[in-house]
C-alpha cells in the first residue's frame, strides 16, 4: 500500500508544474485551497451517501476519491502521505480514547 502511496505522491508533485489546461490536479492547484477543501466536502458527502446505500462497490469507488483528493490536498500544503502513516503507526497499541484525550491536553 505504501508503494501505492508514494506513487500518487509523486505524480501529484509532478502535477505541480503540469498546464492546467491538460491537467485536472493542476487545474485544482492552480485555482487553490478553497477549491480543493471544496472537493474534499464534495467526495466526503458522497462517500457519506453511498455508505448509507449499502453499496460496497459505489463506497469503494467513493472512498478512492476521498483518499486521492485528500492526498491532493496534503501535497498542496507540502505535507507528505507517510508523514500521516508515520502518524497513525505512531497510534498502534494506544487507546483511541486516551490518545484523544492526550491531544486535547496538548491544546489546553
């Protein structure tokens, strides 16, 4: 999976330079933040639907374009998809509950 991941990562850099013209990603990057978070509300409603259809391949199909546009977003902000692995490996064998709690003692 992580193979996957580092390939989207690296077409989604290349698309940072690509004509948004010919380009989908570039056309996002070009017209900015508020389009992509924009996508992103779009692709979580419609994974949100489909998940209340019980429609295994449409949440499949939905849930891909969540991902890949969530994946967008991080690489408009610079932000690496194995920094969000590292992240969710770093919650292995802890308590979700605890951790959320430690995360909101961290912002107090």
């Amino acid at each position: 999976m992580t193979d996957t991941l580092e390939k989207i990562a690296e077409i989604l850099e290349q698309r940072k330079n690509a004509d948004p013209e010919i380009s989908y990603v570039a056309s996002l990057y070009q017209r900015g933040l508020d389009v992509i978070l924009k996508k992103l509300g779009e692709e979580s409603a419609e994974l949100i639907i489909a998940a209340k259809n019980p429609d295994k391949q449409a949440v499949i199909h939905e849930t891909a374009d969540l991902w890949f546009h969530t994946l967008v977003l991080l690489a408009s902000l610079d932000v690496k998809a194995v920094d969000v692995l590292a992240e969710l490996e770093r919650r292995f064998g802890q308590s979700g509950l605890k951790e959320k709690q430690n995360r909101h003692n961290k912002q107090v």
